[in-house]
C-alpha cells in the first residue's frame, strides 16, 4: 500500500518498454527492488524497510510509516462514506418521489394530457343529463354524464360503450382503456390482463382514435402506440382511484354492463342488473 | 485508528510515565463527545415518537367530534340508500341510492379508522354537534341537522313507487344539506390536514349529489 502511490506512476512505463509481465505485480517489485534501476529509487528505498524495519525499530520510521499507511483507512472511510452517501441519497430520492402528490407524478408521465389545468371548468364534477351529450375531447375526459355509470369492475367489453356512461366511472376513479378496433388481437390480450377483474378499471374499443391505444381518467388522457408502453401502467397506477372527485368509495358495480354507443339513461325502465321491486 | 493520535516522538512510553493525565483526558473527553450524542440521538428519538402522541386530536377535539358524529349522520343516509336501491321506481333514484349508501358506508371505515388510530372510542358522551360553536342549537330531538326522525324512516320504508321517490329525495336533500352544514363546521374548526382534505371530498360529492336529487326531484314533479 505504501509503496504504490510513489512507485505506481514510474512502474507502469518500464512495464511498457519492456514486456516483462511479473515486473507489473506489486509482490515482485517490492521482493526484487534491484530488477529496474529507474522504477526502485522511490520505491525500493522505502519499501524494504518498510517491511522489515516496521515491528523492530521505532524511535524514527515508525512516525514516516504510519503517516503513508493512514492513507489507507482514509480512502477507505471516503470510499465507504461515498458509498453509504449514495445510497441514502437514492433511497432518499426514490421515497421523495414516492411522496409526491400524484398530480405531480401524473403530470411527469411523458405525453400525458392534464386537462384539470387546461379546462377546470371542465373537470369540477359532471352533473347528470339524460340522453346523448356531445364531447369535446375524444375520448372524453369529463364532464356532463347519464346517472347510470359504465360498471366498471374490471369490466372487459368487447364492442365500444356508451361515452355518457363511461364518463360517470370516470367521475368514480376510474381508468378505462380504449384502443383502435384495428389492434392486433395480441396487443388487446395484453391490454386484457392489465384491466380485467380489477375494479376501478375497464377496456374497450374505439372507433376513430388518432392513436392506437388512449387511456383516460377524469381530467387526464394519455396516448400511445403500443400495449408493451411502460406508462401504460404508470398511468393506471397513478390515477386509478386517484383521479376520482368523490374520494375512494365511489361504487362501480351496479352500472351499465351492456355495450352500444347509445346511452341507456333516456329509457327509464331499461337499467340492467337491477333488482324488480 | 490510534497510532496517529500518538505518533508524537516525545509520547512514545507516555502510557507508563507520569505524563499519563492527558491522553486519559482526552479520552474521557471523547466519551462524554459520544455520549452528548447518543443522549441527544435518544432525546430526538423520543421527541419524534411522542410528538404525534400529543398533537393528535383528542377526545373532546373537533375532528373526533366530527368523526363521531358524522358517522352517525352517515348511517342513516345508508339505510335511505339502500332502500332507494331496493323500493325505488325511478332508474336515478336507484342508481343515486346505491351510490350514496356504498359512499358513505366507505366515509364511515374513513372516519372509525381516525379514531381508532387516535386511540379514541368510536362513540362519545358529548351531546350531538356538541364540537360544533353553534351545534347545540342545531339539534331537533336529538337530531343532528338533515336526519329524519324515525317516523318518517318507518313512512319511506312503507312507501312505493313515485310516492316512495319522491319521498326518498327529498329526505335525502335535507339530510345532505345537513350534512354539508356540518361538514363546513369541521372544515372552519379543524386543523387535522387529512381530516380536512377528506371533509373535502365529502363536501364535493354531497353537493354534486344535492345538484342531481334536486333535478331528479323536479323531473319527477315533486317540491322540495
């Protein structure tokens, strides 16, 4: 250790124009300091009696030697400190950032539409209003809704839903997934396995998206091309519930389970799943 | 580690000679340096620990008040929820009632959790709105604002048909109208921030309800 900090920068050419690989190892250096006139000048003149002189005399090399050798536990208490600095930072960092209000975390997902800054207007509740409404966002984000919300249980509808409907689930905390009719079967399943039988969730197709694949909550929307996309689930881990502007306990069973585009709510007596007296 | 602290020549038979005081010194000086910090590490440690003890709400707070209260204001809503969803006619008065009655039995897991973890009883010997500056003035028969009395709880669950939803909505408009009211008692005297930003919630949902029951009431031709 002692030796290496004066011998390593002089070592190193002579081990170059030379060839000589043991000359290299430090054990060999310190064992024959006479192999290279030039590189055993710094090195060898301490070495040898730093090896032999350090238990039998003290009264003048001990004082040199352990000033070289503290050198050691320094750079390894700055080594380990680093270390340990890192380490409660990142872990500092990754709980700071767990912290954030998820606004802040679903404004980060890249791409993200956040529409409670856009229109907040549009965002402060939707009350009810029976028959078709006309959206202004495609998939809507918000607004206006029939009373009868989109069950969204996990729901996995094959055929597209009524927006008047899957607007109120919105409302309760709900992501729901819409892609393009025309997405690879492969794509859908895997978009299936994120959604189905999770509450708070629901999946359908849409007719006439830009993109292939759109996800919205209320007062977010957020596009993509591909099922494999990693905010996909950013974006449901972070609104789902979240989103919701009555709290955790809005409910998504008893709601709409048929599909069609055209809402329900205009015919008084055709709500399904609903008990008869 | 100590090789260094002793690398003085003169010091070198130190230990054995008479010179022995200072080093000793020294030592007794670092022990008491790390015991200053183990005390104070102990001291925070335990400052940290009782500070939520003694700054949480307690039995006569506001927040516990409310929590109490509000529980019981909660659950008869519920049971008008409930049989909005089974005697209702109207679609909305079933969807509406359903609505409510799972919401508010989920504010009651909300509000009962608060208390257990305030290490507080989930009823109390207060009188009703008694948390609440004007409360006392509030109370009908008992009643905290908006309830029904158990009269009209027997006359709804009687009811059918337009007679019923009529009935329910307009139960349901007082109740919640009440409710509001003393949900904006906790939001003026509350300093509980989670206990805030719930009421919060509940005062959106309960006036985006109100705005619903109240065109739903006049859809089906009946007064408030």
């Amino acid at each position: 250790m002692s030796i290496s900090t004066p011998g390593g920068p002089e070592r190193r050419p002579t081990v170059v124009s030379t060839g000589k690989k043991p000359a290299a190892g430090r054990p060999a250096a310190a064992e024959k300091p006479a192999a290279k006139a030039g590189a055993t000048k710094p090195g060898g003149g301490k070495g040898p009696r730093a090896g032999a002189g350090g238990k039998g005399r003290k009264p003048v090399t001990p004082v040199k030697v352990s000033q070289g050798r503290s050198w050691g536990p320094i750079a390894l208490f700055v080594a380990v400190g680093v270390l340990a600095v890192g380490i409660i930072g990142i872990g500092a960092w990754a709980v700071y950032q767990g912290a954030q209000p998820w606004q802040k975390r679903a404004d980060a997902i890249d791409g993200v539409v956040d529409f409670r800054k856009k229109d907040k207007d549009l965002v402060k509740g939707g009350n009810h209003q029976p028959g078709t409404i006309k959206y202004d966002v495609s998939p809507p984000v918000a607004g206006p809704h029939n009373q009868a919300w989109q069950n969204c249980m996990g729901d996995v509808y094959d055929a597209p839903i009524a927006n008047e409907h899957a607007v109120h689930s919105l409302e309760h905390g709900t992501v729901w997934v819409t892609y393009r009719p025309d997405l690879p079967a492969d794509q859908v399943a895997k978009l299936k396995s994120k959604v189905q039988g999770k509450e708070k969730l629901m999946l359908s197709p849409y007719e006439g998206l830009d993109k292939p694949i759109s996800l919205q909550a209320w007062g977010f929307q957020l596009k993509v091309d591909n099922a494999d996309d990693g905010r996909i689930d950013e974006f449901i881990k972070t609104l789902r519930v979240n989103a919701s502007i009555e709290g955790p306990n809005a409910l998504c069973d008893q709601g709409v389970t048929a599909t069609g585009t055209t809402p329900r709510d205009n015919l008084q007596q055709n709500m399904p799943e609903q008990p008869t007296q | 580690m100590t090789a260094p602290v002793t690398t003085d020549s003169e010091l070198d038979e130190a230990p054995a000679a008479d010179e022995g005081g200072r080093p000793a010194a020294r030592r007794y000086g670092l022990l008491a340096v790390a015991a200053a910090v183990a005390v104070g590490l102990l001291l925070g440690y335990a400052g940290g620990l009782l500070t939520p003890t003694l700054t949480r709400p307690g039995q006569n707070s506001a927040e516990a008040g409310f929590a109490r209260d509000m529980t019981a204001h909660h659950n008869q809503a519920v049971a008008m929820g409930l049989l909005a969803f089974r005697q209702g006619q109207d679609a909305e008065v079933r969807q509406v009632g359903v609505d409510i009655a799972t919401g508010q039995q989920g504010e009651i897991g909300t509000m009962q959790t608060w208390l257990r973890s305030w290490k507080l009883d989930p009823t109390g010997d207060q009188a009703p709105m008694a948390w609440m500056p004007d409360g006392a003035g509030l109370v009908k028969n008992g009643l905290m604002p908006g309830m029904a009395t158990p009269e009209e709880m027997a006359k709804l669950r009687a009811a059918s048909g337009r007679e019923f939803d009529v009935m329910f909505l307009r139960m349901m408009i007082q109740h919640h109208i009440g409710g509001v009211h003393m949900i904006d008692g906790i939001l003026a005297e509350g300093h509980d921030d989670d206990v805030l930003a719930v009421a919060q919630v509940m005062k959106n949902t309960q006036q985006n309800d109100l705005a619903n029951l109240t065109a739903a009431l006049k859809r089906l031709g009946g007064t408030p």
